[in-house]
C-alpha cells in the first residue's frame, strides 16, 4: 500500500467523530500486520493530535484525513477544514507531547495552506 492507494476520511470536527478516524487507523494498521499494541499506540496517537485540532466543543468544519503505508510505516495525515477560518494555532500540551513522543516515530502539528494540519508516522517493528 503507497501513497496511490490512500485511503480517505472526512469527518465533521467534533469530538464525538474521532471515534472514525481512531478506526480507520486502527483497522489499517492491523491489516498491515501491526501488533496490537502497536495499533493502541496510534489510535492513542490520532486521539491526541486530531483533538488538538477540534478541541472540547468541536468546531464547525470538518477534518480530512488520509491514511497510506510508507516503507513499513503508517502515516496519517489531518488538515482542519473549518467554517469559522484558520483559528489560532494548534497548540498540544506538554502531556499531549510526551504521549505523541511514546507513541508514535514523528509527529508535527502546523498552520498549512488550508487549516491546522498534523502528521505523525508509526513505523511496523516486523519481527
């Protein structure tokens, strides 16, 4: 799987929502072979990062997600596309930080072209 077949989410930015996008990378990662905890570590690590985009209340928009392999690693990436503008910028707590670090290879959480936006990697240890 490549970035050629990609797959695709779009979700309405409220917390209530994520549950989808923690699926997506779950079940992507276990048909990749990743362990279980492995696949725990990412849904931990979507968890966090798309959180920091909606917040508690949520926000009127949606987030688009996509999900590809990349040379025995996932990588997911989320772009806030919200009704009310660009906001400020996403800000992840020292505690969100230090998860982000535990869980998952990189990880970074930016203002792009179109919204806030992250990215993170989790590489498959194949043993």
């Amino acid at each position: 799987m490549g970035k050629d077949s990609e797959v695709r989410l779009s979700i309405p930015a409220s917390p209530e929502f994520l549950r989808l996008a923690r699926l997506a990378a779950a079940g992507l990662a276990s048909r990749m072979g990743f362990t279980y905890d492995e696949v725990e570590d990412l849904r931990i690590a979507i968890d966090e990062l798309c959180f920091s985009l909606v917040g508690n209340a949520g926000r009127p928009g949606t987030i688009v997600l996509r999900y590809w392999m990349e040379d025995d690693a996932l990588v997911v990436e989320g772009v806030g596309q919200f009704e009310d503008g660009m906001g400020t910028s996403p800000v992840l707590s020292p505690l969100s930080q230090q998860i982000l670090q535990a869980v998952v290879d990189e990880h970074e959480l930016t203002i792009g072209p179109d919204g806030p936006e992250f990215r993170l990697l989790k590489r498959h240890d194949a043993a």
